[in-house]
C-alpha cells in the first residue's frame, strides 16, 4: 500500500518535530545568519556527492570498503594546519593498510570540516551542583562550564561554516597536491608512533608499497599517475541542525536535484532517526548519501520504513546502516537486521561502529572506551555478516591523529589512571594514532575474506 507523502522542499521539515535543536534566544539573529548561509557558496559539490554514492554502490557488493573516521565533535580551536594534517595522515595510512591487505579500494570519509553540532542526553550538566545547558558542539555553544559559554549563539553557525570551509581547502590541497601521494606513503608515519609496534608493522608495508611503485617505474610503467599522486577524502557529519543544512541545499544546475552541499555524506543520529521526525523529512529530500545509525533498542518495522522512505527506489550507495550495538548487544540484535534487511533485498552498505554502544565512565569519572571491547564488537560484527550471507561494508571510528589518552587499552595499554594525561576530547573519547592503525592492521585481513 502506498502511503500518501506530503511535498518535499528544503523547509518542509519544518513542519515536523526536530529533536536536538538549541534553544537559540533570538529567533530573528538565527533567521539572519541562515540567510546570509544560503548565499554563500555551496563547500562540496553535486558532482563530487555523486561519485561518493557510486563508490558506495561498490561497497554495496564488497568491491569497495567505507573507512569514516574523525572527531566526535571538532572544535574550532583546534581547525589548525597540524591537527587537520594529522587526522589526515592517520585517516590515509590506515586507508593503504586496509587497501593493501584488504585488496579492494578503501572510501575515504573524515567525520570532518563540519562535524560542529552534537546530540545530547541531557539538556543540562550539573557539575558540583551548578547546573547549566549542556554543551552542543562549537557551532552551536562553547565546551568550558560557565553559564555565557553555554549560551547558544546563532553566528556560531557562521563560524562553523567558515571553519568548515578552510578545513576543506587544506584537505583538497592536501589531497590533490602531493601530501597524499602513495609515494610518500613512508613519510607518514606520526612521531609518537614511529617507535611502537604499530609504526614498525606500517614501516614494512609502507616499504613494500614504494618497492611496488619502483618495480612499476623500472618496467616503464608510470607511477606518477593521479591514482598514485592523489587520494581523495569525501566529508562527512551529523545532519543535526537543520536549519544550517537547509541553508546549504542547493539545486544542482545539471541534473536539477537537490543536494546538501555542507558534506558529501550526513548521517542521521540514533536520537535524531524518529520516522515521522523532521531530520528523516529533510534527509529524505536530499540527494546526498545518507547513513542511519542503528542501535540496539531498534524495532525491526520501523528501520524497514525508514530505509523505505529515505530511498524508495532502493539506489544503491544511498544508504549506509550504521550499526552501533555494543560488544554484549551485538551477537543478539545483529543477525535478525541482517537478515530481514536481506530479505527484503534493500540495498544497503553495512557499517560498523564499535564505538558509541562500548563507552563506560572509569573509576577517574572520564567517559572512555576500552581497544579491546572496540575490537570484539567489528570482529562479531563480521562474523555475524559472514554467518548470514550479507556483506561487511565499512567501519567507522571517532579517532584522532593526536596523541591523546582518551580510550584504553591498546599496544600501549593505556590504563584508567592514564586517561587524565592527555585526555582532550570535549565530548566522546577517541582512539588516538597509533589505536587507529592497530585497528586498521587487526581488521584488514577481514576485510579480504
Ligand atoms: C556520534 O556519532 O557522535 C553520535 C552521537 O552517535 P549516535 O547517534 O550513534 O549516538
Ligand atoms: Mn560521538
């Protein structure tokens, strides 16, 4: 039965209920930020959108794998030359360790220039017994606990769009002009890591590669061809403050479709995915790639009904199902998702993210992640697929190329009591460099079988 479908335009969400929004105190200074937002340039591109979708397509069917990664919330202060630089080199070397013993092409996804706006449990923090409105990401209020910081400034919205936008003119020319180059595979490698067993495992493929590209020269085939001397990474955030999203869809002028032109991908948080919400009406308009997370409370109707609603003709590369179970959920909830989403032959790229349903606060009172419980849950998360005849699509990390002390465990095995050493994050704990490539190395070998 068909079911009758209101008009989609770029504002129709606002006649749905938007869960997550800030309470701004001055609806007239939000309209005129969001105003002047529409007339900017668009940051990425429909043409760009489009090829993200068709490698998702690929990775549909296990010919291409999603590697997205990043912050859980970037914060403005740290849009620098060197944090951008690495987050970028760990995001790349972790991409040629998947590649290389993976054999099939890795999409690059930073959580990246614009994940700024963060979903909350709780409206308000109490800390020592003062309570204040929670922090909502950097475009919308500030982390430090002070009741002015805390209060919700819509030219933050402004802010975020231009860090945004010189994020990704550092990342593309990163990307496209030699940083990124395969043949500079071996010069990626993070101080902190060099050391470690982590950068002694990647050292040896590192060289393995360079010996490949020489082998290639010595015969006369040319290694200086753009798919050795450039990479290509696609960005990626929550869709959570729809007005900003809104002022960032643009009709593309050669297909007419309409794309948000703010990441090439936005996902659809677990707080945010309610099927008669406004952040599904919006997602369902655009053309973009759309990924869902998925967590283990899901009820099995309402993921088929959202699944149909957000891509009705079943395009493959639209939707990516972001799974967010926890090590204990996972073995359980898993397989019957699989398998109803296999039955009904929906096209979907499955990702894993170990992250967000294995945090726990350690006894220091940090919210953290254990390295081991992060593994456990992507291996069952393979195995499930592999038991099931459905196709493991992709990860997806909160990480950061810092050397932060965030997440435990690990080859360092950091400990509970360490976390207060370098612990940075302003909202989720993230594996820091050298998990990040220990992950990879764990996982890569999966991904070939
Ligand atoms: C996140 O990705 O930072 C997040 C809030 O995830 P989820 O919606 O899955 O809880
Ligand atoms: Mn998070």
């Amino acid at each position: 039965m068909t079911q009758l479908i209101n008009e989609w335009t770029k504002s129709s969400w606002r006649e749905f209920q938007a869960l997550q929004q800030p309470n701004w105190p001055d609806e007239k200074e939000v309209k005129k930020v969001l105003h002047d937002l529409s007339n900017l340039p668009p940051l990425v591109f429909a043409g760009e959108i489009r090829a993200l979708k068709q490698q998702l397509a690929k990775a549909v069917k296990g010919d291409a794998f999603l590697l997205q990664g990043g912050d859980c919330s970037e914060n403005f202060s740290k849009v620098t030359a060197p944090t951008i630089r690495e987050t970028l080199k760990v995001l790349l070397q972790m991409a040629v360790v998947l590649t290389y013993a993976g054999g099939k092409p890795v999409i690059k996804v930073g959580r990246i220039a614009g994940q700024f706006a963060k979903p909350r449990s709780a409206d308000t923090e109490v800390v020592n017994g003062v309570e204040l409105p929670s922090y909502r990401g950097d475009m919308v209020n500030q982390p430090e606990f002070t009741q002015e910081a805390r209060i919700p400034d819509p030219n933050n919205m402004m802010k975020g769009y231009n860090m945004a936008a010189c994020t990704l003119n550092l990342l593309r020319a990163f990307t496209r002009g030699g940083f990124g180059s395969l043949q500079r595979v071996q010069a990626w490698t993070h101080e902190f890591v060099a050391a470690s067993p982590m950068g002694r495992s990647y050292e040896r493929l590192a060289k393995q590669i360079t010996q490949a590209l020489n082998f290639m020269e010595t015969i006369g085939i040319s290694a200086d061809s753009p798919q050795v001397i450039q990479t290509q990474l696609f960005t990626s955030h929550e869709a959570l403050l729809l007005g900003y999203e809104e002022a960032l869809t643009r009709m593309d002028s050669t297909t007419g479709g309409w794309y948000d032109c703010s990441a090439h991908m936005l996902w659809i948080g677990e707080r945010t995915r309610q099927l008669d919400g406004a952040h599904v009406e919006f997602l369902r308009g655009v053309l973009n790639p759309i990924g869902v997370k998925i967590g283990p409370t899901y009820d099995l109707d309402n993921v088929k009904a959202m699944v149909e609603k957000l891509n009705p003709e079943n395009e493959a590369g639209r939707i990516t199902l972001i799974t967010r179970l926890g090590l204990k959920n996972v073995e359980k909830v898993l397989p019957p998702l699989l398998r109803e989403m296999k039955r009904e032959g929906f096209n979907i790229v499955w990702s894993c993210d170990p992250m967000h349903a294995n945090t726990y606060t350690a006894e220091t009172g940090h919210k953290t992640r254990n390295f081991n419980d992060i593994l456990s849950e992507i291996t069952c998360f393979f195995e499930t697929h592999w038991s099931e005849g459905t196709i493991p699509g992709g990860v997806h990390f909160e990480m950061t190329g810092e050397n932060v002390t965030e997440c435990t465990g690990g080859a360092r095995n950091i400990i509970d009591q360490e976390l207060a050493n370098n612990y940075l994050t302003t909202c989720d704990p993230r594996l820091n460099a050298e998990q990040s490539l220990e992950v990879a190395f764990q996982i890569a070998d999966m991904i070939r079988s």
